[in-house]
C-alpha cells in the first residue's frame, strides 16, 4: 500500500476573503508552498522556493509570512483545521501554486470533516482537476517570468475567472484566452486592478460596466486584514 501523499504547507489562518466572487465569505485560508510561475507583482513571494533548510517539524513553526513549510498528510491537515480553525465553513487552498499538487486526497479529507474547499490557481498546473472542489478560481497567470502556460482545461473548469490588470493589454491577452478556452457562460469573470494602482481600477470598472463582469478589489488590504 503506497504511503499517503505529504504536502509542503507554509501557513493556515482564518480569515476573511478579500478578492473575487466571494469576497466576504470567512475562510481558513491554507497555502501550500512551492512556486515557479514568478509573478513580478505577487504578494507571497516567500513561498516561492523549496529550499530545505526552511523545512521544519511541524505547522505552528511555519505559520507567518516567511519561506518556512513542513509537510502534512490530507489528514493531519484537516485534524489541525478542525482543532485550530473551526469558526468557517470553508477552506482555501492557495499557495504558491497549489495545483502542482495532487490535491483530492486534501479536498476528500476536508469533505469529510464537513468543509467546503475553494481553491485559487494560475491554471499553470492540473492537480485540481477532477479533484471534487466546491469553488474554483483560476487566475490566469500570462506571460510570466516562470514561462509557464496556461492550460485551456483549468478554464472550462473554472467558477471564476479572476484576472489581475495594469493595462489594456492585460484585458486583449484575456480575451484571447477567453475565445481560446470558450469557458461555460455561467463562470464568473471578474477583473482585478493590479496591486490596487488607481489607473488599473479605472481601466477595469470602464470594462466590466461595457461587458457586464465583475470588479474584484483587494478588499483585505483596505480593512486592514490579513
């Protein structure tokens, strides 16, 4: 019988969500390390690298902004939820990348202690997939440092489609991948001023008020939240 699959986890904390369609909705946000998409603009860069000499024993030494992470079965992890977090309903799996994982076995494990799991990816990876999420975000990570693509079948997968503008060439990448992907029409698409720079805001409440979307705006960072 093969072992039980360990993911890296680099921090677990209950929190509100601030982005996207469900902003609002109190969550335990578990983010799990490991990255090589390279967003110039990303907020947890920490997590990016596997370096083992931040390995530590358990999750209480990882927890915080900072490159530290230990590894944790499916079932470790929804035990220290359960005991640490139980106020929400939902949790969100982040990183990182968290799709460079298999994560049904997470997803399962947190079913089963009657959690609804939403998850956040760059659909650079494919470890959601037929993973039985009740939400999936995926925030299309174009023409990153990391040179990753992004796969068409993470899209027609997707609840939402969150994607981070600065300029007009952000929103015609999308609408390429848009007509690319051709997700169902009830996926929500929703368009985010990069790091809340007031000309990005500008340019995206122009476009989702002529097509129709939706705004996501970094609500956390304006109530002060973590």
């Amino acid at each position: 019988m093969s072992s039980p699959i360990r993911y890296p986890v680099n921090d677990c904390y209950t929190c509100v969500q601030g982005e996207g369609v469900q902003t609002g909705v109190a969550m335990v946000l578990l983010r799990l390390h490991g990255c090589a998409v390279g967003c110039p603009w990303c907020d947890t860069k920490e997590t990016w690298l596997m370096d083992p000499s931040h390995e530590v024993t358990t999750l209480d030494a990882a927890l915080g902004a900072n490159p530290r992470y230990t590894y944790m079965t499916a079932a470790d992890m929804a035990a220290y939820i359960i005991a640490n977090h139980p106020g929400p309903k939902w949790v969100l799996v982040t990183g990182g990348e968290p799709a460079q994982y298999d994560l049904a076995p997470l997803v399962a494990a947190l079913h089963e202690v009657d959690f609804r799991v939403a998850i956040e990816t760059s659909g650079t990876e494919k470890g959601h997939l037929n993973a039985n999420f009740d939400w999936v975000c995926v925030s299309p990570k174009l023409n990153m440092p990391g040179g990753k693509t992004v796969h068409l079948e993470t899209l027609t997968q997707a609840d939402e489609i969150k994607h981070v503008v600065g300029r007009q060439a952000d929103i015609d990448n999308l609408d390429e991948l848009l007509a690319a992907a051709q997700p169902p029409a009830a996926t929500q698409i929703c368009l985010q001023p990069v790091s809340t720079s007031a000309k990005a805001t500008e340019l995206c409440l122009e476009t989702v008020m002529a097509r129709g979307w939706r705004l996501s705006v970094q609500t956390h960072k304006y109530i002060g939240a973590k």
